[in-house]
C-alpha cells in the first residue's frame, strides 16, 4: 500500500489508481470533434437540417468541444440513443431512428479509420504512469469508451506494462453508474476503499464517489476552471500533482 498526496491531501492506504481515457490521459478533444460533425453530416445528408441541432446535442459549437456534453462524456450507446431521438423527431419510427443513427456512426467510423490513432496523450502522462507503477501500485483505464477503444489505445502507446485493468463501456450500463468502478476493482483484485479515481468529468467524480473509492481526483489540462468537477475532492491541472509519499 501506499501514501499518496495530492496538493493539500493525503490519501493513506492506496493500493490501486484508476484513469479515465479521454480527456484525462488522452488528448481527444480534436478527434471527438472530428468525429461528432462527420456523425451529423452524414445523418443530415438523409435529413436535411437535423445536422446543426444534433451537433448541439453532440456537446459541439464550432471548433468547441463542451468538456461535460455527450461527446466528450456518453458513451457510444448513449450518443446512438440521442442522435436518433432526434432523428425520431422527424416523424420517423424509433427502429428506423436508431438503424440511421447507427448506420451513420459506422461510416463515420470507416472514414476516420485512420485518425482514430493520431490522439496523443498529454504531456507527462507516460512518466506519471511509470512512476506509479514503479511504487507498486496498481493501474487501470475505466473509460466511457468500448473496451476494444481502451485496449486500442493502450498498445498504441505501448502502455501494456503499466495499465493492469482495459475497461470501457460495453453494455447499457455507463458512467456515473457505480458499478463500473466495483468491476473494476473486483478485476484489479483491490477494494474501492483503497483505490483513487482520476478523471475529467462529473461522471467521473460521482461513479468513484458512490462507490466508495478512497479518493476522486478530477484533472483539468485546460486551466480554464474546474466548475464541472464538481464532487471532486481536489482539482489538478496535471498529472504530477499526484505524488507518491511512502510506498
């Protein structure tokens, strides 16, 4: 076990750290844009004018990404369902909605298949999970991705000996839903109460928080305020900021 200490607290007995992906370790920000305006072209080419209201829905204004809309924090699952819901309110049957929405997001993905790769991570990150592994603790990725997404994203960074857990979101279940992080924990074969969360949202912070994690640290590379890391129990700006005290 060790003692960890971020800015003004110490968090004793951490055995484990679990990231997020996107947003926390990965700078995605450009491709989930990329990504968010292809889905709606492609549906708005079929049903003209729903392109600018679902890039709304999509967290997306311009060259923006909202750090707390769907994009950046739903799941695939969760971005299908809201996509055809707008899709639905065209008049079109909810099977047909969904069957465009997930036709859409499959060519969106075909198109930028080799994009998909280019997202580097934030600087520091690579050192941060050396330096925690090398203390002896435990390491994972719980991301609001598919686990084929984390597990892509791990050996493109060639962080296999480092991250012990490549968990994404798979099923109905997503963040903030508890759940996850317990699974996690179980794969990882440590308790909640001795393993950090660490990510950028407020899904992030509560998933952890309700599931009785040790400690939720939110991180925003930003700088620009940390109002969406609410639930957090202390705000970073980067990685290094946690600190390993006593292994």
């Amino acid at each position: 076990m060790a003692i960890i200490r971020c800015q003004n607290l110490t968090f004793p007995n951490i055995q484990a750290v679990i990231f997020d992906k996107d947003g926390t370790l990965e700078d995605s920000q450009s491709f989930l844009r990329e990504l968010g305006h292809k889905r709606s072209r492609l549906i708005d080419a079929q049903i003209p004018g729903i392109g600018e209201p679902l890039l709304m829905a999509f967290g997306i204004q311009g060259d923006t990404l909202d750090p707390t809309g769907l994009m950046a924090v739903g799941s695939r699952r969760e971005n299908e369902i809201a996509a055809a819901a707008y899709i639905a309110e065209t008049g079109r049957g909810w099977i047909e909605s969904l069957a465009i929405a997930r036709r859409a997001f499959e060519e969106a993905d075909r198109y930028l298949k080799d994009a998909a790769g280019t997202s580097p991570l934030f600087a520091g990150s690579l050192e941060v999970l050396k330096f925690l592994s090398d203390a002896g603790l435990k390491l994972g990725i719980l991301s609001a991705d598919s686990t084929a997404g984390v597990q892509n994203f791990v050996k493109r960074h060639q962080l296999e000996m480092y991250i012990q857990l490549q968990q994404g979101v798979d099923q109905d279940v997503s963040k903030p839903d508890p759940r996850l992080f317990l699974q996690a924990c179980q794969t990882l074969g440590v308790e909640p109460g001795c393993t950090l969360m660490v990510g950028d949202s407020r899904g992030d912070m509560e998933m952890g928080r309700k599931a009785g994690a040790a400690g939720c640290i939110g991180i925003n590379w930003s700088k620009s305020g940390t109002v969406y890391l609410e639930g957090a129990d202390v705000a970073i700006t980067q990685l290094d900021e946690i600190q390993v005290i006593e292994a």
